[in-house]
C-alpha cells in the first residue's frame, strides 16, 4: 500500500507534506532491516497500520501552533512522526526507554527534515515539561499508563479539547476503561474517518488531565 491513502484523508498537504510522507516507507524500510522496530509482516503495511493509524489522533483533535505534544513510548516514532509531519507548528517530543528506538526516529526525522520534534532516550516520569497533549499507542494498560504522565499537562487549555491524552487502542476497551477510573473518557471510533476494515475496532481514547 503506498502513501496514496494518506492523501486520500489528508487531501490538503503541501508539497513539502507529501514529500515527507513518500519518504518515510523507504526509510523506515532500511533501518527496520537493522533495528526491528516494526513487525515485518507489518512494514509492507506501513501506510496503513502505522502511518495512517498515527493520524488518527488528527482526525479526533487539530494541534495548534505553538501547542507541547509528548508521545510515550514512540517505538520508532509512532503516533510522533507523522503527527509532526501534520502539524509542523506543533512541538512534539517522542520518548521511549529503548536507545536504539530513538535512534532510528532521529534518523528518520532528520532524513525528511523535521524542525518541530526532539527525542529522548528516557522514561516519561523522567520528562521534566509541561504539555498540552500526551498522545501513545497501546504501550500498556491505560491504568498503568496515567500514573506515568501525570502532572505534566500545562494548566492552561487553548485547544477545543481541554489538555489531557489522546490514546490510540484497539479491541474491547471495556474492562479496561473501568479499570483504569479516569473521569470524562471519551472512547472515539476510527470507523468514523477511515473506510479500511483495519480500523474496524480501532480507537482514539481521549481523557482530560485529572
């Protein structure tokens, strides 16, 4: 599948969007080969499963300029790098406690020339920042999750979505969004922007900062 199906939902990109975009398969295909980092059954599928899934997060909320966005446990740069790529005017910060993760995502980022995102070889507790989104793929129960990022959220909330997580899962969520006992969960469906039968129990889990 080629990066036709990014824009397909993302119809609007510049020239210098898509490039980035068309780049990133070739990319993420030489480093896999030396540091697994995707599945290889997954990397033919890159577009889809990892790059179009990542956006998801954008078609739930719209980042502002200026706004903070930290991803924990970006793997190799996922939802991060295509949610830079997006919203150029967004700072994100990619964390993962796996050295040779970050590496692959500061070389990936620096190959297309990403101004808006650092990374760091670190756990998110050890993130000394404020934030105005937390954003993540299903690195772990979203219980075991929060302690992790909690009181790193900027007070003041400017986007349409007050500050808070934006946290894409996939099955039956339901145990464990009882598990977790956050307040004002919102469990948002990828059916709803994406015709592809992956996404059929796909989701974006958003909660507010408690």
């Amino acid at each position: 599948m080629t990066s036709d199906i990014i824009f397909k939902y993302f119809p609007n990109l510049s020239d210098k969007q898509k490039e980035q975009f068309n780049k990133l398969e070739e990319l993420y295909k030489f480093w896999n080969a030396q540091i697994n980092v995707i599945s290889r059954k997954d990397i033919d599928s890159l577009y889809l499963r990892h790059i179009l899934h990542s956006l998801g997060i954008a078609k739930v909320l719209k980042f502002l300029p200026g706004e903070r966005v930290m991803d924990v446990g970006t793997g190799g740069g996922f939802p991060g790098i295509p949610l830079a790529i997006l919203f150029p005017e967004t700072s994100f910060h990619l964390v993962d406690s796996i050295g040779k993760k970050i590496k692959v995502v500061n070389e990936v980022s620096k190959a297309i020339g990403l101004e808006n995102l650092k990374a760091s070889h670190a756990r998110a507790e050890q993130i000394d920042e404020k934030f105005d989104f937390i954003v993540s793929r299903a690195v772990t129960q979203l219980k075991d999750f929060y302690p992790w990022v909690r009181g790193k959220f900027s007070k003041k909330s400017n986007n349409v979505l007050r500050n808070g997580v934006l946290y894409l899962k996939g099955g039956d969520l339901e145990q464990e969004l009882n598990d977790a006992s956050l307040k004002d969960i919102q469990l948002l469906p990828l059916t709803a922007y994406f015709d592809e039968d992956f996404f059929e129990t796909k989701y974006v889990v958003y909660f507010p900062a408690q």
